[in-house]
C-alpha cells in the first residue's frame, strides 16, 4: 500500500511541475479540434489534455474493474453451483 502512495505522490509532483511549467508559457497555439480550429494559449492546450487524459484513465480503469468484478461474481457462483453437486453426489453415495 505504501509504494502504491508514493507512486501516487510522485505522479501528482510531476504533474503540478508540468502544469506550473506550462502555465508560466503564454504563447498562442492554433489547436485543431475535429470540428474546428481555436487559437488557445499552450497552457490551456497542456490544461485540457491533462484533465481529458484522467478522465479517459478513471473511465478505463473502472471499466477494467467493473469487467473483473463480473468475472469474479460469476466465478464464485460456478463455484459454489460445483460445491453444492458435490455435496449432493457424496450424500447419494452413502
């Protein structure tokens, strides 16, 4: 748990360090978007990427999780269907 903290912390270091970094370059972009073009400073281009690309990882991870938690609960349901079979057959036996 404690690794999975400090690779917590030091991704949140590096990501104010970038954010300050990019935030102190005021120069005007011409950022293409799919609809259109926007003319944005290179900070709010760093900003939106930034904030899109943890949106699209939180969604990617509890996609993965939700998928896993599926496989899991069907899992322990065979499981215990198997149990029970077994249970019934060695009754049947004695």
């Amino acid at each position: 748990m404690i690794k999975f903290w400090f690779y917590i912390i030091v991704f949140v270091c590096l990501a104010v360090v970038g954010l300050a970094i990019g935030s102190a370059n005021d120069d005007i972009v011409t950022f293409d978007f799919l609809m259109g073009k926007s003319q944005l400073s290179v900070a709010s281009v760093l900003v939106v990427g930034v904030i899109f690309g943890f949106i699209v990882g939180v969604y990617a991870s509890l996609w993965l999780c939700i998928k896993l938690w599926v496989k899991a609960n069907l899992a322990k349901s065979q499981a215990s269907k198997l149990s029970k079979q077994l249970a019934s057959l060695e009754k049947s036996e004695k």
